[in-house]
C-alpha cells in the first residue's frame, strides 16, 4: 500500500505529468499505465485506478515469464515491482515510456539502478518494510 501511494505521488508531480503528455501524444493514449507485476491488495489497486491510471496487475500466484513481462509493460509509464523482479538493459529497451519502477520490497539489488538513472526512470524501494512483521513476530514468539 505504501508502495502504491508513493507510485500515484511521484506520477501526479509535474515532471511525470509532463513526460507522460509527451508520451501520450505520441502514442495517442489517454491514461498513463501503471503495471503490477503480482497480487496485489484491492486496496492497492483501487488507489492507482482513482488516481486515474489504467493498471495491469497479474492476477496469478505465480510470477509472469519475463515475455509476459516484457509484453504487458511495453507501454507502461509505471511498474510496481516485487521481490522476484529485475531490470536490466532488455526491460528498459522493451520499455521507453517507462518513468518510475516502485519497488515493493526492502532492498533493490536486482534492478540496475546506474541504467535506470541514466534513462531516467526513478527506482524507490521501502526500506523499512518488515519491521512491523518482524516485531510482531517477535513478541508472537517471546508470548
């Protein structure tokens, strides 16, 4: 969820706005396309799509190949990304309007993060994401 708040902050600033016009025009689409790469909360979902983007998220348990990947984020200007995820040169290729990978996990070690910035594609992650779960768990533990 917080991954999803930061994705629909950073793609209302105005630079986002801008390049997304840019991309729009060209591609003659109305909607900036955000793709979630696994299940989701509806929560989640339901914040990116009042926000106005159109949102591809795979509905599987299991992770898309990396062609299905590649197929369903060729246009996206977003990618919510999860632990099996990466980036490298062949997703940034597949993908020239993409501006922001949202990265729904602690550390970022798969995605090439030197490439993205020299495309210009933001990468966030969420640093603290399991230190909630973690102490719960330790006090579940310590009872």
């Amino acid at each position: 969820m917080i991954q999803s708040l930061k994705l629909v902050r950073l793609l209302s600033r105005s630079k986002f706005r801008m390049m997304a016009s840019a991309t729009h025009a060209s591609h003659h689409q109305t909607r900036r396309k955000v793709v979630v790469t696994a299940r989701a909360f509806e929560e989640t979902y339901d914040v990116l799509t009042s926000a106005g983007l159109d949102v591809i998220q795979n509905e599987s348990n299991e992770p898309w190949s990396r062609q299905e990947l590649l197929s369903h984020a060729h246009d996206a200007h977003a990618i919510l990304a999860f632990m099996f995820d990466s980036c490298d040169e062949e997703l940034l290729d597949a993908c020239p309007s993409l501006q922001i990978i949202a990265c729904a996990l602690k550390g970022f070690d798969n995605f090439d993060t030197k490439l993205c910035t020299e495309r210009g594609v933001a990468v966030t992650a969420v640093p603290d994401l399991l230190t909630g779960p973690t102490a719960e768990m330790a006090i579940l533990l310590a009872l």
